[in-house]
C-alpha cells in the first residue's frame, strides 16, 4: 500500500476519533472491490488502533437462504440482517457481542466468537456500506484497484477456476450493488495497487 494512502486514512480516522470526542463509539466501513485489499487494510489498522475488526465475510448467506429471489436483490448474497442483529446493535453494549461467523469450509455458522466493546469499530468487506444497516459510519471507504491488478490478485489468491466464478458471478454481483445504492459516491475512494 503507498504510504501517501495509508496516511490519508489514518488521518481521517484520527480526525473522526477527534471530532467525536463526546461520542462513544466511532465506527468505519471499508467497502469496495473483492481483490482490493480491504482486509489487508483492515487488518493494519486494527493493529494500529488496537479496535474491534468486523469481516462481511463471516456474514455469507447460509445455504437455505440462497435462493434465486435473494441474488437478485442488489447486495442481496450477504446476510445483513444478521449482521446488524448480531453485531451492529450490540456494539454500545458494555459486555461486548458475540456472532458466529459463517465457515466456507463446512457452509454452516461457525463456533461464536467474543468481541470486546471497544471505541473504534472498523467493518471491512463489500456490502459494508449496505444502506439497511443506516448512517452508521463516521468514515467510509471504497477501497479499488484496476481491473488487471485485481485479476492478478484474485488469480494468486485462488487459481484459475475460482477466478472464473469470481467473474461470473460476485464481481457482476457486487458491481450491481455498487451501482444500485451508489457505494461509490458515499465514501471516499482509495486506491489500494
């Protein structure tokens, strides 16, 4: 990541934490596109700030809600009821929250996982920006890279046949939902090559 980058958002979340003393909780989105490096970034800053870390990733549909009706709605193939259920409305809580992420590799919700209530909450992933979660972000970002340097990264991370599956299906899926609510336009885009 350039430094000139990593500056710009350190910045603005030092900004948002200042700004909102009086505030308890300040809370960041980076959205954007799958190959991005959302959650490398993600993962620095919550290192950084020492702050609660949330993945749109643990919060895939289960396979009883995938259905054709939900893949139609734009940003429709995250579960983002339970995201706000779980995590969203029990971030002032004083105990902290506790959500099972969802596990890929058994395609079933996961052993619960304990998050301590901290001030800064940053939720990373496409479809943080969902407009049924509301004004809940004091920051958001659209993390994007190229079109080749995501191919590139996709293909590192994943082969040549998860590749194709990400081009048939999630980046159409998570452009039109980009384009249907404006994601774009509502945060402030970061390149990340």
């Amino acid at each position: 990541m350039r430094e000139n980058v990593w500056r710009k958002v350190c910045e603005l979340i030092d900004q948002a934490l200042a700004q909102n003393k009086m505030t308890d909780q300040v809370n960041v989105a980076i959205d954007g596109m799958c190959g991005a490096g959302k959650s490398t970034l993600g993962g620095l800053l919550a290192e950084r700030y020492a702050c609660s870390l949330f993945h749109m990733d643990d919060f895939f549909l289960q396979p009883k809600q995938r259905t054709k009706e939900r893949y139609a709605e734009p940003g429709g193939n995250v579960d983002y009821e339970r995201f706000r259920e779980e995590v969203l409305a029990h971030l002032p809580d004083e105990g902290g929250l506790s959500y099972r992420p969802f596990d890929c590799g058994v395609m079933a919700l996961g052993v619960p996982r304990r998050v301590p209530r901290r001030r800064l909450n940053i939720i990373e992933g496409a479809y943080s920006c969902h407009p049924y979660f509301g004004d809940i972000y004091c920051v958001r970002f659209f993390a994007e890279v190229s079109q080749e340097v995501q191919r590139e990264r996709l293909l590192a991370r994943g082969g040549a046949e998860k590749y194709r599956r990400f081009a048939e299906a999630w980046i159409p899926m998570e452009n039109r939902y980009f384009e249907a609510y404006g994601i774009r336009e509502k945060c402030i885009r970061i390149l990340l090559e």
